[in-house]
C-alpha cells in the first residue's frame, strides 16, 4: 500500500515560474548558483542555495545560510512570489527533453513507508549531506526540492493522469536548458481520492534520485514527531515531497568517470593489463553500445572495453553492474581507486554532458576516462529489492525536475 497525500502546493504566477524555477540544490555549485541567479531576484536559489546572498566566504552550512534561506522563502511568499493553492491537490508534472516526455505524480509520500522499505533506496547516504537538508527543511518548514520516485506502472494509474492532461495546465515554459516543464492540478475531490485509492493498490516505490532529501525527510519527521507532545500521525511533517514516475518513462543515462593519473604506468603497458581482463579494441564510437562494455579515452584515442567472461559474477544484481565490473577490475587493481568515494584522484561527469566532456577534462585536468552504458530501471528495482547497494555515482536521470515550481509546506 503506497498513502500518498494531497497539499496546498505554494506556487508561482504563471508569469514568474519561469525565472523562478531553478535546477536542483545538488547539480550546481555555489559559484556556479551566484552566476544563474545574478540579476534574478525571483530565483528558487535564493533558498535553496541562500549562500549566493552572502560573503562568498561563508559558510555554506553556517547558521546563517539556513537562516537566509528561511528570510527568503518567507519573502517570496509575502510578495506573491510564491502563492498558496485554495485546495488540496495532486499535480501532474510533464517533462519534455526533444522527444523524450515523462509524467509524474507530484503528491506527500509516507515518511513511515520509507522506513518500512515500502519505499527502497539504493544508494548510501552521506552523514554530512543528511544533516544539510534536514537543517535547511526544518529551518524552511517546507520541503524545498522533491525526491524523484519511481513505481511499477499500472493501467489505473496512466488512466487518471492522461484525465489530467486534457485539462488546461496550470503552468507550462521551456528553461534555459532546453527542457520542458508543465503542470496540472488535481484538485478536485474526487479525482484526488481515485488517484489516493490507484495509489494504494502500488505494492512498492523506489527512490530514484534524491536519496539524502528521502533520508533527511525522515530525520525530520522523528525530530518534530518527538518535539511534538500531541503527534497524531496526520502532521504535514509524516509526508515529504516528491514526483512519482512510472518505470516505463523513466530515463537513465551513464555515468562516467575520469581519473588524473595511470597510477605510475605507462599508456603502453596500463592497455596491456586492461587486456587481461578486458576484450579492448580501438572504436571511432565513444558511446558504450551495451551492458558489460565500457568505452575509454587515453591519448586522444577512443578503446572499446568488453568485459571477458569470468571476470564478474554475472549472477550478482550489483557486482553484474558495470560500474562495479570497472570498479573492481580496472580502477582499484590498475588505478589504485580503492573507494571512489573518497578518493581525490576520480571525478564524475553526468552523461548529459556527454563524451565530449570526458575529451575536454583530459585536455585539461586528467589522464583517461571512461564512459558507462546506463543502468536499466529494471536493473535499481531488482537491487533495491534484493537489499542491496548500487555502486557510487551509478544513474544519472535527465531531465531533472525543476525546484520552485511546486513548495510542500510543514507548518500548514
């Protein structure tokens, strides 16, 4: 059983969203937020990244920049930046990247669902970065930015979506980027209860992307559920925001890596270990053309690496992945990158950046890279499952949901 909740989204006239919305708080560095937001005082940034607003020598989890933050999601609602629903809604959130279009359900998930494992991670969190957002939502009393979610499709479910979109939507622009973002709302009672009764026929979700928001909605909810004497278990704080999707429109793109160094080996004889484990060849082709084969850029030429047989147990959800099977026969072995979480020697370019970017940052800062085939959808839901836990940096989702354009507020 899946509750989701409706709520009084807080939302921009349709003549501002467009300068409000702004990518997430995690895709986009503090410089690179000041930049963005430079001469658009509507900017989601001023909360989600209130450091821009201060000395550029603050710091980013001081006191001061959850309390700047909060300062600027009160002003924005105070100046109609952001403007409270008369209802109760469900929203229906398209996304639009050339031909690629996905809808999501935009609702309150259960906090208590998360911690059941009715709603599964895949990844590990990092202590800091939980803190990060549980500070700046408490701060806010809203959450700020949605999780991405993803469910199992069903017919039902499709059904009351497509209902929604033959209404007018309630916001509809193109950002910067390229990409689409368009909005309905359901908020009227009964389709809200059909689309609550669909929902609790859904056996699972899974969290896609925004594993430390799920995480600190959770330390959260424990943290004013013991603060609260008369907790009922109806307060806005047991739900948190997020966009549901179907599994069937979901799109993932790989991962790469770049490495600063051979780890003291000529080019010469780092291909020739490779070929111990790998089939590699040369390829005019960067883009990996199927699981269990990488591609690699050294000394301006493409190779195409296939994983030879044996080299992983192909029977194991995680070790099967292809960023394990790099991780442990190549980049900890050859490289010496025992944990990629910690190591400073290894970066990671999302696969919207392309091959490209991979081709620059050796030019400027590294020595090699490699370039991932995507992670199925069916391949985090099987892990999730199991338990288990992806690689680090395994999916990259695009196109990514705008934060601004729907705020869920605590303290209704």
């Amino acid at each position: 059983m899946s509750d989701i909740r409706p709520f009084r989204g807080l939302r921009p006239p349709v003549d501002l969203v467009a300068r409000v919305a702004s990518p997430p708080y995690d895709v986009i560095n503090s410089a690179e937020a000041r930049v963005m937001a430079a001469g658009n005082p509507y900017s989601f940034l001023h909360v989600n990244k209130a450091e821009i607003d201060l000395p550029e020598d603050v710091d980013i989890h001081s006191d001061e920049v959850y309390e700047k933050s909060a300062q600027n999601l009160r002003r924005f609602f105070a100046d109609g930046v952001l403007v409270r629903d008369r209802r109760e809604s469900f929203y229906i959130y398209r996304l639009t990247m050339g031909r690629h279009v996905q809808h999501g359900i935009v609702a309150g998930f259960s906090v208590q669902e998360y911690e059941d494992d009715l709603i599964r991670k895949h990844e590990l969190t990092r202590r800091e970065k939980e803190d990060d957002r549980a500070r700046h939502t408490e701060k806010l009393m809203a959450n700020a930015g949605p999780v991405l979610l993803t469910f199992r499709n069903r017919p039902e479910i499709r059904a009351l979506v497509n209902r929604a979109l033959a209404g007018a939507p309630a916001c509809d622009f193109t950002a910067a980027d390229g990409i689409g973002h368009t909005l309905w709302l359901i908020d009227d009672p009964a389709q809200v209860a059909a689309l609550r009764d669909a929902f609790a026929a859904v056996p699972v979700i899974y969290v896609a992307d925004g594993h430390h928001r799920s995480a600190s909605a959770f330390r959260v909810r424990n943290n004013l559920r013991a603060r609260n004497p008369r907790h009922t278990g109806q307060e806005a704080y047991n739900h948190f925001l997020a966009v549901a999707f179907p599994d069937d429109e979901l799109q993932i793109m790989g991962y790469h890596r770049v490495v600063q160094d051979l780890n003291g080996l000529a080019a010469d004889a780092f291909l020739a270990r490779i070929g111990e484990r790998f089939a590699i060849e040369p390829t005019s082709d960067p883009e990996p053309p199927a699981v269990r084969t990488s591609t690699m850029y050294l000394n301006n030429q493409w190779y195409r690496l296939t994983a030879k047989p044996g080299t992983f147990p192909a029977a194991d959800p995680v070790k099967s992945l292809d960023a394990a099977i790099l991780q442990d026969n190549l980049l900890a072995p050859l490289l010496g990158i025992d944990d990629p979480r910690t190591s400073r020697r290894i970066d990671f370019v999302g696969g919207i950046r392309g091959t490209g970017e991979l081709e620059r940052r050796c030019r400027a800062d590294m020595r090699v890279a490699f370039a991932l085939f995507p992670v199925s959808v069916a391949q985090l839901m099987a892990i999730a499952d199991a338990g288990a836990i992806m690689p680090p940096k395994s999916t990259w989702f695009e196109p990514k949901l705008r934060s601004g354009v729907v705020v869920r507020t605590l303290a209704d």
